[in-house]
C-alpha cells in the first residue's frame, strides 16, 4: 500500500478546512493567525508532496517563500495586534468595525 | 505646412484654446470667432487642396507613439472624412458666431474650441487607438457643455449621455483590441493601422463578432434604436450650441465609423447583418417620426427627427453600393447642415420665450416672418424637398437600398410621409394660426448675430442641393475604393452578389491602388 | 510499509493537533497544539525527501513563530477563556468541506491528465539541501532576495509596532494611563 | 433655340425671387406687373418654340450635372418636344393670365408681394416638371409644385382650415410621392439611367412584370398629383386657398401633371395594357364618382374643384385607354375653361365678400356682365356643346371608349356628362339668375376690375375656340404620341353618338335652368330631399374625409402618442434606466457588505474561494473532457 500523491493531497485539504474551520469560527484576532497558520502549513505540504512526485524542485520553493510569508506575516501581524490591543484593549474581531463601508 | 495641415487643424483650436484662458472676458467672443475662422479656413484650404480624383487617404502623417504595440499616430483624409472635417470646422465657426448665451461664456468658447479638436481627430485618425482616443474625449466637453449650460435635467441628461455613450465605446474598444490581436496572430505584428487592417480577411465567425462589438459602440452613437433615449434627454436639456454640434457633428460619427470600420473591415459580416440592421432602420425611421409627431416641444420634434435620418442613413450605409453609401455619407453632412440650423432656429425662439412647446406659440408667421421663412426653408429641406441638401441624401440612400430590398425600401420610404407629418403639424402649431398669446405679439424678428449662422446655412442648404457635384464627386470616388475593397475581400457567395464589383468600370481604382 | 505507517500515523496526529488549535477555548492549548502540529508536519516533508524543507520548518516555524506567537501572548490575558460569539458551525462546517474537495481536484486533475512537466528535475546525486540551495540561488534568486528583504521589512515593521514606548509597562499602568498613551486617538473601551 | 428655352424656364424663377425680395415690404403694384411681365416672357419664348416645334425640330439640352455617383447619373437636363411644348403652351398661358388677374384680385391682400413670389415660383416648378428630360428632374417639379401648393393654399396661414388644407395636400401628395420614388428606382435599377429617351428605347427588353410595376407606381404618383380615388381628397379641400391659385395649380397645371406623366411615359404604359384598363377604369369611376359630389355640394369653388376632378378622370381613361393625345387635347381644352371658370368665380367670391354658398347668390347677371358671360361660356365648354372646346376634346374621349370596346366606361362617362352640364348650369343658375337671395345678407356685389376681365378674355377665345386646332395639334403631337385617329366608322353611328350626346347634355342643362332658375330661398336641411340618405352620402362626400380622419388621422396620433409616452418613455428608456438603477441598486445593497466586520469578510473570502475553485475545477474538467 504505497502512499500516493493523493494521500498526501487529501490530508493537506484536511488541514486546509480545519484552517478554514478555524478561520470562520475565530473572533479572536490571535487565534485567528493560528487558524492561517494552518491553512498555509496545509499548502505547504501539497506542495512538497507534488515537488516530491513529479520530481520538480519548484514546488519546495514555493514552500520556502510560504514559511518566509508565514514569517513576516507573524511579525507584522503580532505587531499590529499589540498596538491595537494596547489601544482598546481587546483583540475582538468584531470590534474592529473602522472599515465601514 | 500642407503636409502638417491635419496636425495643424486638430490641435491648432486645442493650443487657441489653451491661450483662451488668458483672454479677457470681453474679448473671448472675438477670439473664438477669429479662432474658429482661421480653422475654417484651414479646412477649405485643406478642400481646396484635396485631389478629388483620387479615391485614397490624402495627407498622410505618421509618427509613432508606442511602436512596440504598432500603436501609431496615423491621420489622412479620404472623401469620406474630408467634408465631415469641413463640416466640423464650419459649424464651430457658426456655432460661435451665433452664440446668444449668457452665462460664463469664456468657459463655453473654451469648451468648444476643444470640442473641435476632438472632431476633427476623430474624423481624421486612420489609427484605431487614435481614433478611440479622439472619440471619447469628444465626450468631455460635450458632458460638460450640457452639464454646466443645460436646463434643469442636465445632470440626469449629461450622466446619461456620458455614460450610454461610453459603454457602447468600451465595447467598441474590446473589439478594436481584438482585431488588433488577431492582425498580431495573422502577420505576426501589432497595428492599430485602420487601413493595414483593411488588407485583412477575416474568418466568417470573427466578423459576425468584432462587427457587433463595433457596432454597439457605433449603434449608440448613432443612435439607432433602442438605443436612442439618451438623445433627447441630451438635446431637451442642453444648451442651443450643444444641440447644434451634437445632432450636426457627434451623431455623425457613429455613421461615419460604421463606414470606415464596419464595412470594409467585415464585408461579409456587414451583408449577413444587413437585414435585420434595416429593420432597425426602418424601426428608427417610422416609430421616432411618430414619436416626433406626438411631441409638445419643438426641439424635442427636431431631435426625434434627428433619429429618424439617421435611419435614413443606416439604410443607405448597408446599401452595400455606391449609390446607397456615398447617398448616405451625402446625407451626414446634409442632415448635419439641415438639423444644425433646425436646433439654430429653435434656439433663437427659445432666447425669446424661454420655452420650447409649442402650444405656447401659433401665429409666429406674422409676427416673425423672416424667422418663419427661413425655418420654412429649413423644414422643407428636413422633409427632403428636391434641391434642398437632404434630398440628394435621402434620393440616394433610398435607392441604393432598393437595390437590395424591394419591401424594406418601400417601408423605409414612409420617412418621406411620417417625416412631412411631423413636420408640417409642428410648423403649422408654432407659425401658423392667429397670435393668440399676448407674450407672442410683440416678439422681435431674428436678429444680425442670429443671421451669420443661419444665413450661411441656408445657402448651404440649397446650394448642396442644386449642385453638389463638388461634394459628391470626391466621396463618390472614396466610396468606389471601399465598395470594390469589400468586393474583394466578400467570402460568402452572397456577399459576393450583394456588393457590387465594380473593377469592371473605368477610372475605378482597385483595392491595391486606393489603400 | 514503512513509509505507510508513518505518513497515517503522523498525519493523524497533525489533523488531531490542528482540531484541537481550532477548537480549543484556551489560548495556550491552541498554542501548545500548533506547535506541536508544525512539528509533525515536518515529520511529511523528510518523508518526501525535502529535508531541507524540513529542518527549516522545524527551525523557523516551531523555533521562531511559535517563540513570537508566545512572546506575543504575555501581552494579551491568556488565562482566560477565550469566548466566541455564535457562528452557525454547520454552514462553516460545509463551507469549509467544500471548498476542500475542491482543492483536491484542482490538485490531482492535471495530474491525472499528465499535463505536468518538471522544470527543474531532482537530480537523484545530490542531496536535497544541496539541490535546494541550487536551484534557490540560480532561479530564484531574485524571489529570494526579495523575500530576504521582505522579512527584514517584517522585521523592522515588528520592532517599530510592538515596541512602541516599551519603557512603559501596560501591565502596570492604569486604564486611563494607557488611554492616553495615544495621543489624538479616542480609546473605543475601557479595558477589560 | 436654347436660349429660349432658358427664357421660358427661367423668368418665372427670376419673377418668383424678384417677388420674394419684396415680400416682407408693404404691398406694391409693380411686384405683380413685374412678374406677370415675367410669366408673358415666358410665353413669348413658349410661342417661339411652338413654331420651332411645329417646324419638326426638337430641342434637347442640358444645363449641367445635378446628381452623379455610382452609375446614376442625372444632369439637369431640358427637352422641348411636342409634348412638353404643348404643357409649356397651357401653362404659361393660364398662368400669365392668373398673374395679370391676381393684380386685381389680391389687390387689398397684406400678402400681395408674397403671392406673387409663390405663384412664380410656382409656375417655374411646373416648367420644371414638363420641361425635364428624366424622370428625376420630373420629380424636381412634382414636389415642386407641391411645396408651392402647400405653400399657396396655405397663403392665408392665420385661418386654420387653410393651413389644415395645405398639409393634407403636401401629405397625401407625399404619400403618391413614395409611389413615384419607388417607381423611378425600378427604372434605374433596370435600366440604368433616368432618362427619357434612354429608358423609353429599352423599356421593351424588360420583364412585363417588371414594368408592369413600373407602371403601377408611377401610376401611383400621379393618382396623388390628379387627385384620383383613394387620394382625392385633398382637392376640394385645397379650395381654401385664393382663388386664382385654384384656378393656376388645382384646375388648370398642377393636377394635370398625373395625366402628363402618364402621356409622357406613353412608351412603358403601351406596354401594359392591363395597367391602361385599371387606370382606365379608375379615371371613369372617378368622374362620375366626383360628379355626384359636385351635384349637392354648396361650395361655389368645391363644385368647381369636383368638376376638375371629374374631367381629371376624363383624362385618365383616355390615357389609359392608349389615346394619349386625346387626353393631352382634352388637358389643354380643359385647362382654359376650367381656369375661366375659376377665376370667374373668383370674380364672385370677390363681389359677395368671400361667400362661398350659391345658394346665397343668385340674379348676379345684372352687376356682374362680363363675369356672368365667361362663366356661362366656360360652363358651355365644360359641357362639350359644339363647336366649344369640351366638344371636340371630351366626346372624342367618348368615342375612344365606344372604339376601343369598353362600353361600360362608356356607359359611365356618358352618363357623367350629363351630370356634369347639371351641376355646370345648377351652378351658373344659381349664381346668376333668380331672385337676388344675396339682399337678405345686406351684401352690395359689384363687378370686378376692368383689367381682369380683359386679363380672363384670353382664356374665353381659348375656350370656344380650342377645337379647331385639333387638327394642327394632331399633327403635332403625332410625332411622339401614337397616332391613333378614333372615328366611328360606321356613320351612322357616328352621327347618332355624337347628337344623342348633345341632346342628353342640353337637357340636362335644361333641367338644371328649369329646377334653379328661379330658386328663391336659402336651403336649411329641412327639406325632403335633403334627408334623403344619398343627399347625406354625397353631402358628406361618400364620409371619406371622415373615414380618413377616424381610420388614418386619429389612430395615427393616438398611435404616436402611445409610441411616445408607453414605447419609448417607458418602455425603452424605463429599461436602460432600470439597468443603470441596477447597477446603482447593486452598489447600494452591497454597501453592506462592507460593514468593517472582519469575521463577515472573511467569510465572503470563504465563500469567493469556494467558487473560484468551483470554476477552475470545472473548467479543468471541461478541458480535460472536451481536450480528450
């Protein structure tokens, strides 16, 4: 029972939609970044696995630029929060309603 | 300089414009008269050196603008475009010397004069990027000139305008990108070159779609119907120059692409439409002389029959010969010169009375008989009476459809009967009768500055129509070069026997020898 | 066999991980989770031989985002139970399936239909890191460096954000005091 | 010889301009005697070119080109032949005498100047017409001479019923236009030119099907011209325009152009004789038919107005029959009496202070001499009693209906002669004779200038003394006309024909003397006859203008009315506004959308995720299915 391509893929779709599970659900703007945290390792994993089974280093690069992504998008991202929660005090998605349209 | 001339007449009114800026209020009238004057003569001296016997692009001038995508600036003037050009410029200088308006006229001369530039380039452009270009900010000071000038709608009016007119454009353009790709995929080069593209063949199928994508933006411009409504909004509510330049120069540049573009860039396309097209036609022709007919304003009469010869073109344009072509392009500048002096006229009893229905009038003939004469004269020319300018066009147009269909010319024909109903019925409201309202009795008769635009016009009118050899012989030699290029460019057997081959006739240049 | 009993055994483990990061009320347990999780997913990316990838998951992501997501929480109250407002869980739960099986096929159908070329082959010679570092500096070496400035623009942006008057203790202050630390700025709450 | 011809065609152009210049200045004399002087000129170069003409000469010429693209080609070319000549005669003769008679009677008129420069102007558009050699510089003057009729029936443009009368006519005229355009592009595009000669030599090579449309709708134009049944209407409605302006346009010139056109186009209508019996039959059907109205009406100039559309229809059953020249004779006979007559009553009119009603008249003989004279000798020649001119022009039409076999037409044409003396003499007895019923309206008639009974004299000698040019006419018009002499052969015949029809119209003059000579009061509906349900149908001219106005006039201004407000306001336009409501309403409702809520957002990327991978999915799939 060799693992295939597909296996690899139907577990990173897994992820994906506990990712996307955790993105609709989270009003907390810190879990919320757990949430995408997952969905990007979930990408992540379909591409190496395809980089792997098709023999094409591209995929694994595209990795490396995610988890650079993933990176910076932490440090940005924590940054913002911290200010925003030094400001109001609350890190609730709901709360942050300055956009309206 | 002759080689520059169409340069020098597209951006000569923009650069007179510009400099208009910084001439006093007082003496902006004056320069706009000198201005306009000067591009006029231009114009005549651009006729005046125009080689009627040749069927081809005359004063030819390139200059690259992004080479990469063979995107050039291209201009030239055919028979075609050589007396819309000259229209153009005309009615500018009428338009301005006639001018009564009031209100910040420095605004509305500059507006104009750029109004012009745009005219004219559109009208001269032989690159379709150019061409787009020209023909959307034609839009600007149009937009503007109803915006700002117009009656109390204007705003609904000129958003309406603007925006019908620039949807049906984006459409136009999507498919002027499209052919431009497909000259790309056939020689393995960009051009934007109108008459490049003309050497190309297309396929059946492209033709059927690029033809009705340009013509939706052309279809709107016209406007054929239903796409008329935005016109009389536009003319209800725009000043009496705004009407003037709209029905007289902007109208005509839906038709004139329709025979610059549609026609010889997909023959077989234009023949597969041409029923139906003059269907539309006839629709546009008969149901807006019966719209015009139930109007209570007068200027709304004019616009709606604005629309109702512009059918009367669209039917000569898909003629698909010389006769209904060069009838057609004849009548543009015919229905340009007639309706022009039609918004003039309404114009003057609007300064008057400061209303446009006609139940507030009756009687005028006696009160202002040398306003009545010449609205009388203009009239007659609308309903295309012989040896009035439209009836050379209408004559044309008409016949050369005949060719072609027997029962849809025969419809098309009642524009001769529904267009003298409305007519003559709004005519007998406004001057006939007895003067039953006091306001109308003491009305002073047209005046000297009302004069120098209608008088030129009249002369016009009537001279085109007794003589207009000078005009048409030159168009007529532009439309043969484009009816035999569609001849041989026609795949479709039927296209084939439904435009006429006229390389058998002697002094008819082919296709190689005309582009 | 080998390589079976690992992949459904640590891709068990990760989905368990990954459930728990979702679902879980307590900020830590979520924590605690990712890591764990990124640490398992690494476990798939040495399967597939890209142990270079592998490492730097290891490295970066449990090393360094997960130290940052920690340093991050001390700010917030973590203790606490985090409370979120009714969603209704079975459109997101459909939603979310969805959208899954749709990324499957996007994955596997050009694959089936063999329309997939390698641009860059794995050389079987050499080693990964070697392979990736390759290809890194030949190819991509212009997303390279810009990813490289990018994480230092991430990293300024960071610093500049978050340590915004840092010689000031939030923890200490008053509620008022820290309203008033931004000046021309209305603080929408009073705290917690 | 062309210069001439110039003259002829032009002084009345330089007359009408020359007029115009005045129009707007006070009245002056010398405008009208201008232009009269004019409009003689143009006799005088008319009467050269008669003889020249009589001399076997014809005189083609072309001025310059009008219209040239494509193969169309068409000059403004003019052509002085027999027949044309024959036109050029009758028109500047009636129209020179209505010129120096207008002088008189538009005399006290505002408009004096003005008329003068319609009249010519008219008057130009006529030569235009008779004088063109193709049929598009025909077409010039037909429409011509309907602009100057709209305009000249309209002259007094404060009167409603005026203007009302002059757009009907330019519309109805319109409507036979489109026949005539229609016809004109079947010629070009089967033959290739317009011109006559041209399209006269090579009209046989054609299809019959094809011209016998021609035929139909040229015929059509020139129904519309003539004022045949259905578009006759027009006619007597045009009465409201002055006097010497029904007698020039709507008597004399201008109707009879229909019947021109048919003569002139001889060559195509040979060919189709099918079409010659319709418009044969019709003309017959129209006689009596006009006839019958003319008996009951009123209206001194409506019944004079039926008389020519009676006689019209005269003219076209001799066209129709191939007696082309019979019909040109009886168009040039019929163009002096009926004009005389006109302009009599003009006289009338003038003396009675515009009152219209016969019946209102009455003893007139005795202030009014000469006027009386002329309108009993006019009416005489209406009649056809030898030796006057109707004798010789309209029993020879008679006799082509008795030769050419068609004795129902002859039947029918008989009988509208003595219908046509009745009405003649009810009027004259009406206006002239009786007591004096004008007393009871407190009117003091008196007679008319000197001046314009001499001016009408002409006409007079022309009226009594037309038929003895028959001949030298016949001889002249043979050249281009078929020359179908028609005699009853058998002489018996002949002779019987000839005095039961003079016999049968003396007594209905007779009868018409005897029932209204001696009229003494003014009808008020009351009487029997006047109930009588035919009084009514033919008061109300068989209730065709009312059937017009019901099924054409109303539905059609109801019908632009629903095409306005229904159609276009909310229909077509209520849908481009509708789109861009749409559009705007979209924006509107999807404002909220964005209401900052960032979990909402994010969940609208859910959802844009979901379907963007829908569609990559199906595409891919599709491509697989469809590239497999």
């Amino acid at each position: 029972m060799a693992i295939t391509l597909t296996h690899y893929l139907v577990l990173a779709s897994v992820l994906f939609v506990i990712g996307l599970i955790g993105v609709m659900r989270r009003k907390n703007l810190l879990m919320l970044f757990f949430a995408t945290e997952i969905l990007l390792n979930a990408t992540n994993i379909a591409f190496a696995a395809i980089s792997h089974y098709i023999g094409d280093l591209s995929g694994q690069m595209f990795a490396f630029f995610i988890i650079a992504i993933a990176a910076s998008e932490v440090a940005i991202g924590l940054g913002l929060l911290i200010v925003w929660y030094k400001r109001t005090g609350k890190i609730d998605l709901d709360q942050m309603n300055s956009m309206r349209g | 300089m002759i080689d520059h001339i169409l340069t020098l007449l597209i951006f000569f009114p923009a650069l007179a414009a510009m400099l208009g800026f910084v001439v006093t209020k007082d003496s902006i009238r004056a320069y706009g008269i000198a201005v306009a004057g000067i591009e006029f003569l231009l114009s005549l001296w651009l006729w005046y050196a125009y080689d009627p016997m040749v069927s081809g692009m005359q004063f030819m001038e390139a200059a690259p603008l992004i080479p990469a995508f063979g995107i050039n600036y291209l201009l030239g003037v055919d028979g075609i475009s050589l007396f819309i050009i000259i229209l153009s410029t005309f009615f500018t200088l009428i338009g301005i010397a006639s001018l009564t308006e009031k209100r910040r006229i420095k605004d509305l001369i500059i507006t104009l004069l750029f109004l012009e530039m745009t005219m004219v380039g559109v009208f001269a452009a032989l690159d379709a990027i150019v061409f787009y270009v020209f023909w959307e900010f034609s839009l600007v000071p149009m937009l503007y000139i109803i915006g700002a000038w117009g009656g109390p709608l204007r705003i609904y009016a000129s958003v309406k305008f603007f925006l019908y007119t620039f949807t049906g454009s984006l459409v136009m353009l999507v498919g002027m990108l499209f052919m431009a790709y497909f000259y790309y995929q056939a020689t393995g080069q960009w051009s934007f070159a109108i008459l490049e593209w003309y050497r190309l063949i297309l396929p059946e199928n492209f033709q059927l779609w690029l033809f009705v994508a340009f013509f939706l933006g052309f279809a709107i411009k016209v406007p054929m119907f239903p796409f008329h409504t935005w016109l009389p909004y536009a003319h209800g509510q725009a000043p009496t120059i705004g009407s003037v330049i709209l029905a007289a120069i902007l109208l005509k540049m839906g038709t004139y692409a329709f025979v610059r573009f549609s026609l010889p860039l997909f023959p077989d396309a234009s023949v597969f439409f041409m029923i139906p097209i003059a269907v539309i036609a006839i629709i546009m022709i008969i149901y807006t002389a019966m719209v015009a007919y139930a109007q209570e304003d007068i200027k709304q009469v004019v616009a709606y029959s604005s629309i109702s010869h512009m059918g009367v073109i669209i039917l000569g344009t898909f003629a698909l010969n010389v006769e209904g072509v060069s009838g057609s392009v004849f009548l543009m500048l015919a229905h340009g010169v007639v309706s022009g002096a039609l918004f003039l006229l309404v114009g003057v009893i609007y300064d008057r009375r400061h209303t446009k229905l006609m139940s507030e009038f009756g009687g005028l003939a006696s009160v202002m008989p040398r306003y009545a004469t010449i609205f009388g004269i203009m009239m007659m020319a609308s309903v295309g009476l012989p040896l009035t300018i439209n009836f050379v066009g209408e004559f044309l147009s008409l016949l050369g459809f005949y060719k072609q269909s027997h029962m849809l010319t025969l419809t098309a024909g009642t524009a001769i009967i529904v267009g003298a109903i409305y007519m003559l019925s709004a005519y007998k409201k406004a001057f006939f009768g007895n003067v039953t309202n006091e306001e109308n009795k003491k009305l002073k008769d047209i005046n000297k500055t009302e004069l120098v635009g209608l008088i030129p016009l009249t002369i016009v009118a009537i001279w085109l129509g007794v003589y207009p050899k000078p005009i048409l012989e030159p168009i007529n030699n532009s439309v043969e070069s484009v009816i035999q290029l569609m001849h041989d460019k026609a795949q479709s057997a039927e296209a084939k026997v439904r435009i006429p081959d006229l390389s058998g006739k002697n002094g008819t240049n082919t296709m190689q020898e005309a582009y | 066999m080998f390589e079976a009993i690992a992949f459904y055994l640590f891709a068990a483990l990760t989905i368990v991980m990954f459930t728990i990061t979702v679902m879980t009320s307590q900020a830590l347990y979520a924590l605690t989770a990712m890591a764990a999780g990124m640490i398992f997913i690494s476990a798939f990316f040495f399967l597939l031989g890209a142990d270079f990838l592998g490492v730097i998951q290891i490295i970066v992501y449990t090393g360094a985002v997960m130290a940052l997501y920690a340093f991050g929480m001390m700010f917030f109250d973590t203790t606490r139970n985090v409370v979120e407002k009714g969603t209704n869980p079975q459109i997101v739960f459909v939603l979310g399936v969805l959208a899954a099986v749709m990324v499957v096929t996007i994955f596997v159908a050009p694959i089936v239909s063999n329309n997939i070329q390698a641009l860059y082959p794995i050389q079987e010679n050499i080693g990964n890191s070697q392979a990736v570092g390759m290809v890194l500096f030949t190819k991509y070496l212009v997303p390279f460096e810009l990813a490289a400035v990018m994480l230092l623009v991430a990293m300024i942006g960071g610093i500049v954000l978050a340590g915004k008057k840092m010689d000031k203790s939030l923890t200490l202050m008053k509620e008022e005091e820290i309203g008033g630390l931004d000046e021309g700025f209305e603080p929408e709450a009073g705290g917690h | 010889m062309e210069l001439y011809l110039y003259i002829a065609l032009f002084a009345p152009l330089v007359g009408s301009l020359y007029s115009s210049l005045f129009a707007r200045s006070p009245k002056s004399q010398q405008v009208g005697i201008i232009a009269s002087g004019l409009l003689f000129t143009s006799f005088v170069s008319s009467t050269i070119l008669l003889t020249y003409v009589m001399g076997g000469h014809t005189v083609h010429t072309e001025m310059m080109t009008w219209i040239a693209t494509g193969d169309l080609y068409i000059p403004f070319g003019f052509v002085v032949d027999q027949v044309s000549v024959v036109m050029m005669m009758v028109v500047t003769i009636v129209s020179t005498v209505v010129h120096v008679y207008s002088i008189g009677y538009m005399d006290h008129d505002k408009g004096f100047n003005r008329f003068f420069a319609w009249l010519s102007a008219f008057v130009f558009s006529m030569m235009v017409l008779v004088m063109s050699d193709n049929f598009a510089g025909l077409f010039i003057g037909w429409e011509g001479v309907g602009l100057c009729s709209w305009g000249l029936i309209g002259f007094w443009y404060h009167k409603e019923s005026a203007t009302w009368a002059a757009n009907e006519a330019f519309i109805m005229n319109r409507i036979a236009d489109l026949g005539m355009l229609i016809g004109i592009f079947l010629v070009y595009w089967n033959v290739g030119s317009l011109q006559y000669d041209v399209v006269f030599s090579e009209i046989g090579n054609l299809q019959p099907v094809i011209i016998t449309w021609i035929g139909i709708f040229l015929f059509i134009g020139a129904m519309g011209k003539s004022a045949q049944f259905p578009l006759h209407t027009w006619l007597a409605d045009a009465m409201e325009g002055p006097t010497p302006v029904s007698a020039l346009i709507h008597a004399a010139t201008m109707v009879t152009a229909g019947v021109y056109l048919v003569v002139r186009a001889n060559p195509i209508y040979d060919l189709i004789p099918n079409v010659g019996i319709f418009i044969a039959s019709l003309g017959a059907f129209v006689a009596l038919f006009a006839a019958s109205m003319a008996l009951v009406n009123r209206d001194m100039k409506r019944i004079i107005a039926y008389s020519t559309l009676s006689q019209l229809g005269y003219m076209f059953v001799a066209a129709g029959l191939g007696a082309y020249w019979v019909a040109l004779f009886h168009l040039m006979a019929h163009a002096f009496f009926k004009a005389l007559l006109f302009l009599g009553a003009g006289n009338v009119m003038h003396a009675m202070h515009d009152e219209l009603d016969p019946f209102k008249m009455g003893g007139l003989r005795k202030v009014m001499k000469g006027t009386f004279v002329m309108m009993t000798l006019a009416s005489v020649a209406l009649a056809g009693i030898y030796p006057f001119a109707g004798f010789f022009s309209k029993d020879l039409i008679l006799e082509v209906g008795f030769v050419e076999h068609h004795y129902v037409i002859y039947t029918v044409l008989l009988l509208t002669a003595g219908l046509t003396a009745f009405y003649s003499f009810r009027l004259v007895a009406l206006i002239f004779h009786g007591e004096e019923r004008y007393k009871l309206f407190g009117i003091h008639p008196h007679e008319a200038y000197k001046f314009m009974l001499v001016a009408m004299s002409p006409l007079l000698v022309l009226a009594i003394i037309a038929g003895s040019f028959k001949m030298t006419y016949f001889q002249l018009v043979m050249n281009l006309l078929p020359a179908t002499q028609y005699h009853v052969h058998d002489h018996t015949t002949f002779w019987i024909m000839t005095i039961g029809t003079q016999l049968f119209v003396i007594a209905a003059i007779l009868f018409a003397y005897k029932k209204y000579s001696n009229w003494s009061s003014v009808p008020d509906g009351s009487s029997a006859m006047e109930k009588s349900f035919f009084y009514k149908l033919l008061w109300n001219q068989y209730y065709i203008p009312k059937m017009y106005e019901e099924i054409f006039a109303k539905p059609y201004a109801e019908l632009s009315r629903i095409a306005w407000k229904q159609i276009d306001l909310k229909i077509v336009d209520a849908t481009v506004d509708a789109i861009a409501n749409g559009i705007y309403k979209t924006g509107e409702n999807t404002r909220d959308i964005q209401n900052g809520n960032l979990s909402t957002m994010l969940r609208w990327m859910v959802v844009g995720l979901v379907v963007l991978s829908i569609l990559a999915v199906a595409f891919t799939v599709g491509y697989n299915v469809v590239g497999a």
